[in-house]
C-alpha cells in the first residue's frame, strides 16, 4: 500500500470481501491464488494479477514485461512456486511466516 499513491487499490481478505464485488465463484477461486477485480469490472487472478499490481504500484516496466504471451506461463509457475511455499518465502524476505494457519 505504501507504493499506491494514487490509492488505487483497495487490499480486502477474501474471508471478508462484501458481495458485490464477491461471489461465491470469485470467493472459491480465491482459496487458491490472489485475485483482482479492475475498475472495469474484469477479474484477474494468480501471475496476472500481481503482474497488473505492479503496473499499478510504478513497477509499469515489469508488469507489462511479465504480461509478455511468452512469459506468462514462467510467471504462472513462479506464481505458483510462491504461493506453495509462503511459509519458506516469508521466513526468507520478512522473517515470519506468511500464512494465517
């Protein structure tokens, strides 16, 4: 958030999200990866998704770059790499983990 300067993001836990924009699909969906709705209503999930978060934040270069066709697969399986492994991810860059068991 801190990067958001124009706060356009609005970071809500899925457990709380309101409906709308959250529906039962959208709320299974993000049991398994971080999901974003834009402003025009389209829903973006997992690598997409932090590859428009970081257009939004001023990483434009990077965002546009991992939304490359080529990439998007290296950027699904890194993705996923992470998301499986929070824990680890977390102890190694914050010092915590970063699940909420």
């Amino acid at each position: 958030q801190r990067r958001d300067l124009h706060q356009a993001l609005i970071p809500v836990a899925y457990q709380i999200a309101p409906s709308p924009p959250m529906t039962a699909e959208l709320r299974e969906k993000s049991r398994d990866a971080i999901q974003v709705v834009t402003s025009s209503g389209e829903t973006l999930a997992a690598g997409r998704a932090c590859a428009f978060v970081f257009e939004i934040i001023g990483f434009r270069s990077l965002g546009r770059f991992l939304r490359l066709r080529p990439f998007r697969p290296i950027v699904e399986w890194g993705y996923r790499r992470i998301a499986n492994n929070r824990d680890l991810v977390g102890r190694l860059i914050f010092g915590k983990k970063c699940s909420q068991k």
